[in-house]
C-alpha cells in the first residue's frame, strides 16, 4: 500500500495508463491532496480535440475499480477525472514544441533576464518553442526571452479573447 503522495500518484500513473491508452487520452497531470481526513485525487486528462463529459466518465468509472480493488489509498478519497482546460499546464518537453504559436504565460523560481535586459519572474507571450533546454517566447512587448526548462515553476496556455 502507498503511503506518501508521491507513491500514490505514481501508482496510479501506472494503473491509469493502460486505460488512457486504449480510449487515446492522454495524461496531463495528476494530484492527490489531503482535505481534512480526507483526500481528492485529480486527475487531468486531454486528447486531440479535446476531452468530453463522457471521456472523464468512463476514465472514472474504470480506474475507481481498480483502485477499489489495488487499495493503495487507505483514506477516504474524492476521484475526480477533468479536462486540462482552457489554461492547459505545460509539463511536457513535448507540450512546448506542440503549443509553439500559442498564448503561454510563464512563471519562473526566481528572476530570469529577457533578452532586452530586463528582470522578470512573469513571461506572456507568444510560445516560439524550445531550443537547447530552453523555452522561447517572444513577449507581448516585443521582445523575446530564454528560459531554461529548470527555472520554471509553472507554465500554462493563455487564453485569447
């Protein structure tokens, strides 16, 4: 049985994976928080297309069984299955060379030079891919800016009105 999240979110990408492939979705990212004595485990899926009400459903419906039957998790727990949305995070190597030419806002550690100068933790901008371990944006501002895949904390698609 696992006891820390880190066990459980990796045995459940384990247990999930083999029902994601055979309904071609793809796993975008997965929590499992304490609430109280309580727990909710999430996780985000997406596909070509995007996700349905009926995709989160049957990904629900056959991993709750299996974890009914593996008992990894010893506390109470909420499984909930969802779209990535609109502000789709950005994890994957593969995720910034498929969103290039997309709205992206990027969050770093600590602050990172823009390739005027400038110091900033906060980068929006259009995603221009990745080169050499780093993340290429060009700015709302115009200018452009390098950030190494280690110094970021948090990325995500922006959503264009």
């Amino acid at each position: 049985m696992a006891k820390n999240k880190g066990d459980i979110c990796e045995q459940v990408i384990c247990i999930s994976r083999p029902i994601l492939d055979s309904m071609q979705l793809e796993l975008i990212d997965i929590e499992f928080v304490r609430v109280g004595k309580d727990a909710v485990l999430r996780l985000f899926i997406d596909k070509d297309g995007g996700v349905t009400l009926d995709d989160c459903a049957d990904v629900s419906r056959e991993l709750s069984a299996i974890l009914d039957v593996e008992e990894i998790i010893t506390v109470n727990y909420t499984l909930e299955v969802s779209s990535p949305g609109l502000d789709r995070p950005l994890k994957k190597i593969e995720d910034y060379e498929r969103y290039a030419g997309r709205l992206v806002k990027i969050r770093t550690y600590e602050q990172v030079l823009d390739d005027s100068g400038n110091k900033r933790k906060t980068f929006l901008g259009t995603l221009d891919g990745l080169v050499d371990g780093s993340v290429r944006i060009t700015l709302k501002e115009g200018q452009t800016a390098s950030i190494p895949l280690d110094r970021i904390a948090k990325a995500n698609l922006e959503f264009e009105f």
